[in-house]
C-alpha cells in the first residue's frame, strides 16, 4: 500500500472539503439504497408532456411560435416506494415540470424559438468537481446551465456552446454567451433530437438532476404516407437512463474522486443500479396485440444498453438517431452508447406470451466491465392484451432514401485519436481528443459545404460514442489495430498517426457497419484498439441546399465523446467551421 504524505492528505482534505461546500454537500450522506428492495414493473409507463413547436394559423397552415422553458429545483417520484427525490427538471413551470421534460413537438420548416430560463437556486443539489475545467460564477453561487439541442442543424449561437452558460436571472453568464432565445430553424430531415444540458464541466452532474428532453421534428407530407404507427398511444418516446439513490429517496453520486488528490470528485464514469425509463423506475406499459413504435433515447452518463426481449420479439429498425434508414431492418437485439437513439417498430401480435421483458445485458464500462445484476437486467414490461386488434399499421419496404455516402467527394482525410491519461496509480485522469485539451485552438477546420474523411483511431480501453455538432455521419469501415503497444507507444511520444504509420498498423480485422447503423447519423460507438472510418457532412443530407445561416460564426461547434464523465474532463474539443 502507497504511504500518504502529511501535505498529501491535506490537500485531499482540502479538496473534498471545496467540493462538499460548493455543491451542497453533507458530512453525513443517508446510506445507498438497495435497489432490490424496490419492486419492478409497479409504476405505469409516463407519457411525457408534449409542447407543440408551431400553432396553428387561422388558414390551417403551420407557423412559428415562441417558447419559454424553465429549469426549476422540485421533488420527482421515481418509484412508488420510493421517497420523492430532489430534481432538477424542465417544464414551462415548475408545476408542469418533468423528468424527463416535455417532449417538443416540432415541424420541418417552420422555426421553433425556445427561450430557455434558469430558475435552479445557488447550490447544486450533486456533488462537482471545481479541478477539472468547469463553468465557475464568478461570485460563487448559481447552478450554470446552457442547453443543447442534440442533432440540430443550427447557428453556433443557437447550438448550446458549453462557455455560453447562465445563471438564475441571468445574473451571470459565461465568456460565449450572447442571447437569451435560441431559433431552432427545423429545416433539417425529420427524426428524433433530445435536448439536455451542455454547461463546462457540469454536463454530467446537471443531466444526472434531471435536465433531459425529447425533440422531434416532424414532415407529415414525407411521414404520413410510410404508414407507420402513429399517435399517442402507438408512437412513444422512451428515454432510458440509470440512476443510483440513498434511502432518503436522493440521487446519489459519489462525493470521492478515483484521484482524489489530483481530483476530488471526478471519476471516469458513473453507473447507477436502477433503470429508469420516461422518469420510473422499471414500469410497464400495456399493449395491444399490434404494432408500435418506440424512439428509444439512451440518456445515461455512461451506460450502455444491449436492449432484447425476454421472449424472442424482433426488433424492426426504421430510423438511427435523427434520421430515417432508407430500408427496415430486422435484429434480435440492439447496442445502444449513452446519447444514441434507435427508432424502432414492435409487432406485439407476434409474441407467444402475455407479458415480456426489454432486458439488458451490456456490461459496464462497455466492453469490458462489469457483468449486469438483477437490478441493471431488466429495463420495463409490456403486458399484452389477449386479443388481437385489427392493425392498420405496416412497415413499408422501403422508407426515405438520401444520397449514399460518396467518399470520393471528400476534401480532405483527418486523423482523430482517443486517448485516455492515467495516474500513478494507474488510475485515469483525463482523457483527450488528439492529445489536447479543450482550449488549445481549433485543429479542425472543415469548410461549409463540404464533407471529410474522419479516421478516428480509439487508443483506450473504452467504447467512445462521438457525437459531432452540425455534421452529420456515415461510418463506412471498422479496422483493428495490429501492433497496437507499438502503435500506442509512438502517438503517446509524436501524437501523429502519418509519422506513426498507421497505414501499416491499421491492418488487422475489417468489420462491416451493422445495416441499421449504416445511415446517417450524429453519434457513432468507436470501439477500442479499432480505426473507425466515417465521411462527415457539413450540410443538409437532404438536399443541396447551403445552410441558410452563417455556420463560421462564433462560438462555433464542438465534437467530443458522450460519456459524459469523458466529455467534462476534457474529451472535447472545438469545431470550427471555414469559408
């Protein structure tokens, strides 16, 4: 065992003393509750509030309209037996608010203004980490948030830049703020966004409250004749995330660092013991003997999921994060990284039994963890009616086709390396993206317009899920690194994978895209010891049309992996967009 200096223990002392004082913290924590003694399947599936994104004209025709949603601190049952638990949630008032928050419902080319307000009071309710960088008020009291709307294809200013942070009332903003209301302009493809928090260094303390919500962009003239299940009961959202709780029905996150004399709080990933799905705990919904369909949103910090049936159900893929597959695709299960999405249609009328499972059985971290429990297995119920209703739903064979990735109208091939830093202890850190931190300045300068070549080269133990703002993606190709010590050593030295040569270690094993994450898409799980090859985007996938705002304004984009423990510290880095 490492012996402790005096000042070692001082300054570790010291540091979890900072931490414990800004986050509101107690010496005294109620033990963590066991998640066995929380029966499954007791609560019903919530159907989230839905905000219309448009209204209506006296002509019938849609028109933009304006939004206000707050953040407000207030308590939220996650199960019946459990005690209502402090959150932080969004909602047009704190009565109306909801974890998650309402569900906007949004229509191709008509804009959407949000106004997005802080209402969080002066300490935040989970403990953060001030030694990582992190958005810090200059008079130390106010919960900074800023939103971001996952997928969107907007102006910087509008897209949730994490040093664009606010306070309550405004009272106190970051370095890249500038308005108040953002302009969604929803003239991107239909499919499925979700928006959340993107505050520095707080993402994953301020997700963790509670500040998630679903966003959909809808083009009935293109939608409509897909014949798809439609309507509130047959076309739900469900946004899956883990959470861990103390007795007192409180989040619970742990207040010690993996590091701790380096970093107080910060580890490398959280993982809580209940599965919560649209705010409950376990529930179950009831269904009839006919098909849905399921936007199924993975909101967890760091949790993968491998959704599959307990009784052999199929899943039918019809769309990958916000974008339609231009054919269905069939599977048995589905892998879904933190912050993906996968639109999926269920036909209950060809299940054998009364009830069935969405089970899970990703270990944590992914790949390589931890093995599920019997808390972490299973994620909700259906019970399925006895008889079978008539079904006027179908899944067509063919669904929205958009131009086939071309890589030969690349301009140009970058290398894009993951690494993660390690302590003595062998213990992480941080992790970057091309070993540099999020303030070095932009290396990555695509032009408008055009589309790149990205081979992104996972040097870590991990599954990174790479999410990249404005651009959208196609991964083409999956290669194992052979040599990887050797390679591994030379970037870690030089940070250059020419001069490491990796066209000669970058010829192990090739695997093939999956069909129904063949698409386009915004997020993409970047396995370890494997070059992933994608050709990214920088306009509509629907059209030739220019973006009709000026995408090189600042602050800019970013691109960053969304673990979002990865993401705070410092898996991040800007995205600047040229002429």
């Amino acid at each position: 065992m490492m012996m402790m200096s005096s000042s070692t223990r001082y300054m570790l002392l010291f540091g979890l003393v900072i931490v414990l004082e800004l986050s509101g913290e107690s010496w005294g924590e109620d033990r963590l509750l066991n998640p066995g003694k929380l029966k499954m399947f007791v609560d019903e599936l919530p159907e989230m509030p839905k905000i219309p994104g448009f209204h209506l004209s006296s002509h019938g025709l849609p028109k933009s309209k304006s939004l206000k949603i707050g953040m407000f601190m207030k308590k939220w049952k996650f199960h019946r037996d459990l005690p209502p638990t402090p959150v932080f949630a969004y909602g047009e008032s704190k009565s109306k608010a909801t974890v998650p928050g309402p569900t906007i419902e949004a229509v191709h080319g008509v804009a959407t203004y949000v106004t997005w307000q802080n209402h969080l009071p002066s300490k935040h309710i989970l403990p953060w980490d001030p030694s990582i960088p992190t958005a810090k008020p200059l008079n130390k009291k106010g919960v900074p948030t800023v939103v971001h709307l996952h997928g969107a294809i907007d102006e910087p200013s509008s897209d949730g830049n994490s040093n664009a942070w606010f306070t309550n009332g405004f009272k106190e903003v970051g370095p890249t703020w500038t308005q108040r209301t953002y302009r969604y302009r929803n003239l991107q493809h239909p499919g499925n966004l979700w928006y959340h928090d993107h505050a520095m260094g707080l993402t994953r303390v301020n997700l963790l409250a509670g500040l998630i919500g679903s966003y959909i962009v809808r083009h009935p003239e293109i939608e409509t004749p897909l014949g798809l299940p439609s309507g509130p009961e047959f076309d739900r959202t469900l946004m899956v995330f883990d959470r861990s709780f103390r007795s007192d029905g409180s989040i619970y996150m742990n207040s010690t660092g993996n590091n701790p004399s380096i970093h107080p709080q910060w580890q490398p990933e959280y993982f809580g013991d209940a599965i919560i799905v649209n705010g409950k705990a376990w529930p179950r919904l009831i269904v009839r003997r006919r098909k849905y369909r399921f936007r199924i949103i993975n909101t967890s910090n760091a949790r993968f999921f491998r959704f599959k049936f307990s009784n052999g159900l199929q899943f039918i893929h019809v769309g990958s994060d916000s974008a339609y597959l231009s054919r269905p695709v069939f599977t048995n299960d589905i892998l879904l990284g933190p912050s993906e999405i996968t639109d999926v249609i269920v036909d209950f009328s060809k299940s054998n039994s009364s009830s069935v499972i969405l089970a899970n059985d990703a270990p944590y971290p992914y790949p390589s963890g931890d093995p599920v429990n019997e808390s972490n297995n299973k994620v909700m119920k259906f019970v399925i009616k006895r008889y079978r209703d008539v079904d006027t739903w179908r899944v067509p064979k063919k669904l929205i086709d958009y131009p086939k990735p071309d890589f030969s109208s690349a301009t140009r091939t970058r290398y894009i390396a993951m690494y993660e830093y390690t302590s003595e202890t062998d213990e992480p850190v941080h992790l970057y993206l091309n070993g540099k931190p999020y303030e070095a300045p932009a290396t990555e300068t695509p032009k408008a317009g055009t589309a790149e070549i990205w081979e992104v080269i996972n040097l870590t133990e991990d599954n990174h899920p790479l999410h990249i703002h404005l651009g959208l993606f196609a991964a083409m190709e999956e290669r194992e690194l052979v040599d990887l010590d050797k390679f591994k050593s030379c970037m870690t030295k030089q940070n250059d994978a020419v001069k490491c040569q990796i066209s000669k270690h970058a010829r192990g094993k090739i695997s093939q895209v999956q069909a129904h994450e063949s698409g386009w898409k915004n997020v993409y799980k970047m396995k370890p010891g494997v070059v992933t090859k994608i050709l990214v985007r920088f306009s509509y996938i629907h059209s030739n049309a220019s973006y009709p705002f000026d995408a090189t304004a600042e602050p800019g984009y970013v691109y960053h992996c969304h673990i979002l423990d990865h993401e705070d510290n410092a898996m991040m880095r800007p995205l600047k967009i040229i002429k």
